[in-house]
C-alpha cells in the first residue's frame, strides 16, 4: 500500500523540469467539443445534386456478349437519365461554390440544396478533370455562408480536422479526423499527378467535393477520394488543398471556363539514397531532372543533370510536386527555385507560362477513302503534350477520337502513332498521305502510355 501511495505521488507530482499545465480558461475548452466549430462551417457547405443525359444503343442481342459487341455501333439510340450526388463548399458570399468534376461533369442540370434546406439552381463556371475541381455558381441567391480559405501550406500532420459532407444521401454529417499526411501523390484518383492532403477523418461516397476544414472553421482542402477495397471508410481518405482552390477561384473569377495550368516541359524522378553522394547532396530529397525539352521557358536555367529541392521555399521530390507548385502560382507569374548543379546551390528566377501550342496541331480527320477513315489526328506539339500527359519525347501524331472503324481496329484515343508501314511520321499530312497510299497490307506502330505495339491490318 505504502509502494502504491508513493508511485500516485510520484504520478501527480510530475517532474521537477515540466511546466505546469495551464488552466482551461472557458467552458469551450473544457468540454472539447466541435460544435463551435461546426456552427461556423456547416451553413457553407451544400449537397448537390446533378443530373446527366447517357446516351446509349440497345439491340435484340443485348443479352449475349458476343452479338452485342459485334452490333454496339449498330442499335437502336436511346437517352437514359443519370443523377449523381456530391457536396461542395461555398466560399463566397455572392454564390460561388467550389465542388469536385466528377461530381458535375457533363451534367444538364445542377441543384444545390443548402443546410437550412434552401434550393437554387447552379452553373459551372469552370471545371477540370485533370485536378477533379469545379468552380459553380448560384443562380439569383442573396447573401450566401461562406468559408473562409486557410493557405494549406501552414497545415501539419497531427492537427485535428473536421469532414462536412453528405455521404450516402443520408444528410449533412461531420467525421472528425487529424492530418495524416501531406504531399500524397498518385494514389487517391488514380491521376499520377494529383497531389493531396491525406486524412483519417471518414469520407464516403457523397461526401465528394465536401469541406475539410481547421478547428477553426476554415477550408484547407476539398475532400475528393478514399482508398477502400470495399467503397466505405478505411480510414485513408484524400482532399484537394485550398492554396489549389484558390487558383480556381482566381480563374474562375478572371472569366475562364477551363483550367490554365503551367508549363515546365521538364521530365525527372525523386532523388534517392543511392544517388545521394555523386550529385553532392547532405541527403536524399529533391528531384533531379533528366530531360528538357527544347521548346521549354525553363530551358535557359534548368539541364538536364541539375536537382530542384525547393520551389517557393516549398519542397518538392517528385514531378507532381512540381506540378502542383507551379499551378498554385499561376501563370504569368514568376518562381524562385533552388537548384542543385555540380554541388552548388543557386536560386534561380523562372517566368511561367502555359505549353506552346506550335507548332499548330492542325487536327485532321481521315478521309473515306484513307486505310482507316474517320480517324481525328493532331500534330504532337507541347501544349498536347501537356493536355494528354504525354511523355516530353513523343513523336508522331495523336489519336484525339479513333472513330468507329478506328475503335473496332483496336485504335483508342490517346494513342501515339509513331509509324505507318515502316515510316516514321511527324505531322498530320503524313500519316494522311501513308493511310491514303495504302495497299494490301498496313502495319502501324503504336505507343499507349509506356508500350509500343505494331498492329497489323489486311485491306
């Protein structure tokens, strides 16, 4: 007893060197609870509620798989209606509400259904697939709750979030959560490069384009995804950081309807342990590049060779990092980046500037009497580079829409044709002139994303 007694003092007394803990000051503190906080971010964010038109064809054979792959460009159209559901956030107080694409894509009608069950109807001002962001605004809405943005930048992992969202259609609810991570790339979307901030506060379907806010209320990031084998919470869910959502909001506003993103025209990789001594590193970190291409703004300042660890004071290791950077910036801007070149460091000044659209693309479309008619082909040139994420060294022309017959040779869009019959092909006017000169047999070599195949076709 006496042993017991002396090990509670020692508890209760604490260290000698430990600052006492200081006193709760109001009952908030006290009771630890989150309603303050909900109270203030709960009126901005909405559930939304969109509706698509699916064009489909339909054929006596729809049963067997066989019959409906050989007849699938052959019956009858029909539309059927899609509704999906999502949430968003307001950020302004005159309407502009910022949600995830997918969400919203392609949809003809938009409604958003506010917390104290107001109803308007919504626009897309602007919408881009790549970062899955959508800016909409609301129709005829008087003075609207809004979130205020926090700069992600200043968030840590370890602090405490809230997830406001509307999963499931069951109604707005809150999950509670702390950051988990920061910089997550190419993991929650599937899109390489993506970049996120990773949470274990619960986000399900429904909660897509909802609020993830501080504990004071204001907007860090734009839930978009979960990793899940079963479609529910797993505890590892993604959101889109507000300094990203603020570009979109200065966009939006500015009149675009698209997404303008930079361009580096810069390829590289993560710089690991193993290359640390040769390129005079203290430690792994940073990204060192490998290929410019020539048509790159960055070309003057950056070769191939040279490690970039910071950009804007930000650090960065991987190409989507990078990315990211720069997008926040925005163009028309200027970046500071440290480089890394033979063991010196140097800050160096880069202007940004969206991909070159020359030389032009001049997309063409086969004509009836070429190998394969119907086919929609551009010149590759870095602003096609950079829209279909290409990699700096393609050559060739692009499949922007294969066509019917193209889609039944096994043509997809996306796809790099490099050559036609043995001969290599750089413009449109090529690839026209060999798909029009062929006879008997047609041998095309195609690239889709990291392999090459050569397809062979008898006319």
């Amino acid at each position: 007893m006496i042993r017991a007694l002396c090990i509670l003092g020692l508890v209760l007394s604490g260290p000698a060197w430990a600052d006492d803990p200081r006193v709760p000051q109001s009952p908030a503190e006290i009771s630890l609870s989150f309603t303050p906080v909900v109270k203030r971010a709960a009126p901005a964010v909405v559930n939304i509620y969109a509706r698509r038109i699916i064009n489909t064809r339909s054929s006596p054979f729809s049963d067997d798989p066989f019959f409906q792959n050989l007849f699938r460009d052959f019956g009858v159209p029909r539309q059927r209606v899609q509704n999906s559901l999502g949430s968003g956030v307001i950020l302004s107080e005159d309407g502009i509400v910022v949600s995830n694409y997918h969400v919203v894509a392609e949809a003809t009608d938009i409604r958003v259904v506010l917390n104290d069950r107001r109803e308007y109807s919504a626009s897309v001002l602007l919408a881009d697939q790549e970062s899955d962001l959508a800016v909409l605004r609301l129709e005829d809405a008087p003075e609207m709750p809004a979130l205020d943005l926090r700069d992600s930048d200043s968030v840590e992992v370890g602090e405490l979030v809230l997830a406001i969202g509307n999963p499931f259609g069951v109604g707005q609810t809150v999950s509670s959560g702390i950051v988990s991570g920061l910089a997550r790339s190419g993991t929650a979307t599937g899109n390489a490069r993506g970049y996120f901030i990773q949470t274990d506060a619960p986000i399900n379907p429904g909660n897509s384009g909802g609020a993830l806010v501080d504990i004071d209320g204001r907007l860090i990031g734009v839930n978009t995804a979960i990793l899940s084998r079963s479609g529910g919470s797993n505890g590892i869910g993604f959101a889109i950081p507000s300094a990203l959502v603020a570009q979109f909001l200065e966009q939006a506003k500015a009149g675009n309807t698209s997404f303008e993103r930079p361009w580096a025209g810069l390829a590289g990789q993560q710089v690991t342990a193993d290359m640390v001594e040769g390129l005079g590193l203290s430690r792994p970190g940073g990204l060192i590049i490998s290929q410019v291409h020539p048509q790159s703004g960055f070309a003057s300042d950056i070769r191939p060779g040279d490690v970039i660890t910071t950009v804007d004071g930000e650090p960065v290791n991987t190409p989507a990092e990078m990315l990211f950077r720069m997008s926040v910036a925005g163009i028309g801007t200027n970046i500071t980046v440290t480089r890394v070149r033979d063991g010196e460091v140097q800050d160096v000044t880069l202007a940004l500037a969206a991909a070159p659209d020359t030389p032009a693309r001049a997309p063409t479309v086969t004509p009836d009497r070429a190998a394969i008619p119907g086919v929609t082909i551009s010149t590759i040139n870095p602003a096609v580079l950079a829209e279909y994420d290409l990699p700096l060294g393609a050559t060739g022309v692009l499949v922007e829409d294969p066509g019917q017959i193209g889609a039944r040779a096994g043509l997809r869009a996306g796809d790099i044709l490099r050559s036609i019959d043995g001969v290599e092909i750089t413009d449109t006017s090529e690839a026209e002139a060999l798909l029009l000169n062929a006879r008997g047999q047609l041998a095309i070599e195609v690239q889709r994303g990291t392999q090459r195949v050569v397809m062979r076709f008898r006319l």
